[in-house]
C-alpha cells in the first residue's frame, strides 16, 4: 500500500516548535545492549537540548517504573527542570 505524502507544514510546525523552545526541551531515550554472555543491558539517556548536554545517564540490567522515575529526580534537581520532556 503506497503511503501518505508526508505534509511539509505539520513538519515545519514540529521545526518551528523545537528551535522556539530549545532551552526548555530534554529527550529522553532507553535503549538496549546485549552483552557477550547472551544478557541484556538497559540504557537511560537524557539530554538538553538547548545547549546539547548530557543531563544524565545510567545503565541497569532490570528497570522498573520506580528506578526510571529516580533517575529523573537525579536528571532535574530542585529548580533545574524542563518544561517538555520527549521520548526519541
């Protein structure tokens, strides 16, 4: 089934949004790493994007909801938090 044409003014109006609130935007990703003994990793990274910092960063081999959640609370300390967080 062929697919939509993507419409070039949603994607400006995502563009527009990014560089009009970079200094107040993080992302967030999780990611997987498989180890030479057949197990899995699981990575947290956070990144600013105004000044394309690294923010935070941890590794774990079982996540939870209450470990994510914590790794926030390290991630934005007191007054230094964001006004969006997206999920890459």
């Amino acid at each position: 089934m062929p697919r939509k044409p993507a419409d070039p003014e949603q994607s400006q109006r995502w563009k527009t949004f990014l560089r009009n609130h970079s200094d107040v935007l993080a992302a967030i990703d999780f990611f997987v790493v498989p180890t030479a003994t057949f197990g899995l990793l699981y990575g947290l990274f956070i990144i600013e994007h105004g000044r394309r910092k690294i923010l935070h960063f941890d590794v774990t081999a079982n996540p939870t909801a209450a470990s994510v959640v914590q790794q926030l609370r390290e991630a934005f300390p007191f007054e230094t938090s964001v006004k969006y967080l997206t999920l890459s």
